[in-house]
C-alpha cells in the first residue's frame, strides 16, 4: 500500500494528466490542411438563412461573384451555372453573393433572389445571402479580396478566381463574361495544379 506522500503525489499526476486532456479537448491542435483565410468566413446560405464556412471549399478553385437580378449582366448567371456544370467535377465551384450595392439592382428579399434564380436560370452553384461587397464590415470575404487584389467590385457580376491553395487570386470585371477565353484558360490552369502539401 502506498504511504501518505506517495499517494498525494500520485493524485497529483492524474489530476495533471486529466486536466491537460481537458484542455487539449477544449483547444484541439490544429488540422495540417487549414484552411486558407480567404476562405476563413462564413456565411448564411441563401435558400437556407443556415451559416456556412467557405472553408468547406478549400483545395477547390473558386470563383466568387457579386450578383444582382435586374441588371443588364444577369443573364451571365446561365454562363456561371454552366461553367459550375462543366467543372464541377474537376474541383471548380462557383459562389454567389447577391448584392444591392450598385443601382439598386438586387431589391428583393433572400427568399425572392432564391427563387429567380432557381426558376430562371436554373441555378445550383452554391449562393449566400445578400449583403454588401463594398463594405469592409459587413462582408471580411471582400474585404480580403480587396486587400489581396488591390481591386474591388466596380458594379455587379464582378469575379475573382482563387486557386486551390487560396494564395493566388485573379479578378476579372463585370464585362468578362463566364466563357470569356482568358477566365477559361485561368480555370483550366487552375484546376491543373494540385494543392499543395500540407505544410509544405
């Protein structure tokens, strides 16, 4: 049987094992394929109102998109939905932010947003709910990309393409369209490059 001290001691050591699991459950190491921190946000899903981390995209090619419903460019949501289509499988996704902020083209509720562009352009490519992408505080994705790029949306329907590995990141104006020949040679070459290795 153990003397006195001894048994202090070993309670001690027990109490210090199960404390220090305690905080290693409480505060996990992190995982070796983190998440980039363009991509380090989240966001309620438009048909849902349920937040959703963009981290769930990491190791993808990404192409972000400010949209609107009642401008002179939204019909380029077929051309997005396309492209989604096409490469979908290749690891290419394609993410929507309906925004009001440029002429007052995007009035509708998320529910309305939802279902126009369900019904008329048939869109699956996941959208978020609308906020705006001129300001800083309410939407850190485009704040990052500003940051990033050194560029910001001039009017709706405006891309930025993330590589896999959210290091790389290419933006392409309203004008561009989604068959544009130079976004399809960026997502080609995007989508060519593997990730890198975790920490390497």
């Amino acid at each position: 049987m153990l003397s006195r001290p001894w048994t202090s001691i070993a309670v001690a050591a027990l109490t210090a094992i199960a404390l220090a699991g305690a905080a290693r459950a409480e505060n996990p190491a992190p995982v070796t394929d983190a998440c980039p921190q363009v991509l380090n946000f989240s966001f309620n899903r438009l048909q849902t109102g349920q937040p959703e981390s963009l981290c769930q995209y990491r190791g993808k090619v990404v192409l972000i998109v400010n949209t609107a419903s009642y401008c002179g460019y939204t019909h380029q949501y077929e051309g997005l939905e396309a492209l989604y289509r096409k490469y979908k499988a290749r690891g290419l996704v394609v993410v929507g932010f309906p925004s009001n902020d440029f002429g007052g083209q995007e009035p509708g509720s998320n529910k309305e947003i939802a279902e126009f562009c369900r019904l008329t352009y048939g869109v699956e490519f996941p959208m978020f709910e609308k906020s705006s992408v001129t300001s800083i505080k309410t939407n850190p994705l485009y704040a990052e990309l500003l940051a990033r790029t050194g560029q910001t949306p001039k009017w709706n329907f405006h891309k930025y393409l993330v590589d896999r590995d959210g290091k790389q990141i290419t933006s392409f104006g309203t004008r561009v369209e989604p068959d544009n020949g130079d976004l399809l040679s960026a997502v080609e070459r995007m989508l060519a490059a593997k990730p890198a290795l975790p920490n390497g």
